[in-house]
C-alpha cells in the first residue's frame, strides 16, 4: 500500500512538472505570437539608444509615439579617446513610419569635434547658414530649422580638473526629421527637452562635470531663413544679438535673436528695403574651433587650430574665454556688395567691434581684439 502510495505521489510530481512546463512553452509561445517579444526588444533597444542616455520619454513625446525603437553606433574617434569608452556616438529613434518618424542624436567631444557646424543645422557657408535661437533656461544651446529638419544642440563645459576631460566639452545635436509641426511651440520644447535631458544624463554618464541649466519651458519661434527683413527694425531699436550696434553707411535696420547663451550668435544688418548687407557672426567653444579649422589654408590644415584666421571675411576678431586657452571667433562678411568698397569697410570693420565686445560680454569673455 505505501509502495503504491509512492509511485503516485512521484507519478503526480511528474504530471505537475510536466503540465507546468507545458504552461511556460504556451505561455512563450504567446509572447512570441501576441508581439509581447517585439515590444519587449523595442523597448531595450530604446532605453539602451546612445549607451543608456537618451531621454525616452521626452523622446517618446517628440515622435508623438509610444512605438518607439532605438539603434546605436560608436564611432571610431570616440573608441580611441583617452578613456577608451567615449562619444562620439550616434544613435537612430524611429517611429513606425520609419525614416519619416525619426530622430537623430549625436554627441561629440569638443576636442574631438569634426563637424558642429554642419550637425547643428547651419551649412559651411555663412551666406547660407540659418540663425538659431538659443534654448535659454541656463543652457549654452540653440534650435535651429530647415527645410528638412529641426535641429537642437546643447554644448556642456567640463569642469573637470583630472583626466581626459579636463578643458573639453560634450555637444549634444538631436536632429528630428519628417513632417512633425516644428513651427508650433510645443514642439519646439519637445525638442530642446530631448537635447537638453539628453545632454545631462550623457554628461554624467561620460564623466564630464558639467553645470546644467533648468527644464526648458519655452522656446522662440524659428527663424525661417529670408534673403531680405522689411519688417527689421531700426538699428537703434534693435535688440538681442544686435544690441549696440550703429547704424551707417546703406545700414539703417538689423535683424536678430534673442542674446540667451547660443553657442552661435548671428545678426543681420540690412538697408532700407530690408535687403541684407552684412552678417555679423559670434563663434564659441567647438564652434571656434570649427570656424578657424576650416577658414584655414590647406597647407595649414593640421597646424594649431588657435592661430589667426586667414579667410575672405570681410574683417575678423577674436576674445578670450573662460575655462579654455581658445577664443571666442567674430567675422563680419558681405551678403550684397555695393560698388563703393570703401566706406563698406569702414562702417564693417565698426560694427564687428561693437558687436564683438557686447557678446563677449555676455559670455564672459575678455580682451576683444581685431584682427
């Protein structure tokens, strides 16, 4: 009686084993069949996009979807950094509609940096190059618009005092694609929140020990691009990143953007028709150093990127900055030439002063000069 007891008390054991087993095999198998393995791989591949950094729910929120993927690329420089584990890094975000759901974050060391201008929406040309407006909220960043995509960049100064880091910066770009209204401003934030987000978890992450700015609650409207401003005001009343400078010559308007801590500060000086006669530009960090980079001759292009500027610029300055031996750039160049050359000059070579010294100022930087 109790041999037979045991051999059904075993005889059980094995049909419980077996009957859960069998469970766990149908229970898989509509994982599997019911998508629940799609959307587990999904979401692992978002919340590891860009090594772990990435915003998802700001990112989720700018896609305006919850089906969300994520793929992730090192690229060769960041692997050969100095601490051996280091951005550059790229990552792809996209929705279900692919290439038309998608966005695009990238992150470059500044002493590392190979295109900031080019990743953060302005094209090598300064004749062409669109003005961003700055994130604000204590952020050195801006948000620039094309026609084919928005782009947010957020540049953090390391502190750092030891190591690879020291005297470097981490530049966050977050390029959305596709159809999405960016001209409406809650958009706009989305997108400075990912960049922003973004930048502070990479910063941690990487070891840069850099100071945050606050949650990003507004940002300006795009600036979409014009050749000429008739709505400009006058120079004297212009503010912004005009602010200070004088009217002369053909000049008597000047459009620009808010003054907010923008890595790239821009104004355009304009006659009377509102037709652009110069654009005066301000250049810091990795934006400097990009600036001098490529306005060298070819014979100099692997000499010290902080020698003076040889460019077609109409005239050129330079400032010195907080936390880096590097200076801040200032160029001042034609976007409609007139044939009396002379007194273009004169009044250019007076406004890049002006400008040059205020935003210097507001960044921090001392000992304006002209080149």
């Amino acid at each position: 009686m109790r041999s037979w007891t045991r051999l059904a008390s075993r005889r059980g054991v094995r049909y419980g084993a077996a009957a859960s087993a069998l469970l766990v095999v149908v229970g898989a198998g509509w994982f599997f069949l019911g998508g629940g393995y799609t959307s587990w791989r999904h979401e692992k591949s978002l919340a590891d996009a860009c090594d772990g950094t990435v915003a998802v729910d700001q990112a989720r929120a700018l896609l305006e979807t919850d089906d969300v993927t994520g793929e992730t690329r090192h690229g060769r420089a960041g692997e050969d950094s100095p601490d051996g584990a280091s951005p550059p890094v790229l990552c792809w975000l996209e929705g279900p509609n692919g290439h038309r759901h998608r966005v695009v974050v990238e992150m470059e060391w500044r002493s590392k940096a190979w295109g900031p201008q080019y990743m953060a929406g302005r094209t090598e040309s300064p004749y062409l190059a669109r003005s961003g407006v700055p994130i604000g909220a204590g952020w050195s960043g801006m948000v620039i618009a094309t026609d084919e995509r928005a782009t947010a960049t957020a540049v953090l100064r390391c502190h750092n005092t030891t190591g690879p880091r020291v005297g470097d910066s981490l530049s966050v770009f977050v390029a959305a694609f596709g159809s999405r209204p960016y001209q409406e401003a809650a958009q706009r934030v989305r997108l400075a929140q990912l960049a922003t987000q973004t930048g502070r978890e990479a910063a941690r992450e990487y070891g840069c020990d850099a100071q945050f700015g606050e949650r990003v609650e507004r940002v300006a409207p795009f600036e979409p691009g014009r050749n000429s401003y008739p709505d400009a005001p006058a120079v004297a009343r212009a503010g912004g990143t005009c602010t200070g400078v004088r009217p002369g010559w053909l000049i008597t308007r000047a459009h620009g953007t808010a003054a907010d801590g923008a890595p790239v500060e821009d104004c355009l000086l304009t006659d009377d028709n509102g037709r652009t006669r110069f654009r005066l530009s301000a250049y810091y960090g990795t934006f400097a150093d990009d600036q001098r980079l490529k306005t060298q001759s070819a014979k100099d292009f692997r000499e010290d990127t902080t020698r003076v500027l040889r460019t077609d610029f109409v005239y050129r300055a330079q400032a010195t900055c907080p936390g880096t031996p590097r200076q801040a750039v200032f160029v001042i160049d034609y976007r409609e030439r007139n044939d009396d050359d002379q007194p273009q000059r004169r009044y250019a070579r007076a406004a890049l002063r002006e400008f040059a010294e205020r935003s210097a100022a507001r960044h921090g930087c001392t000992d304006t000069e002209l080149l």
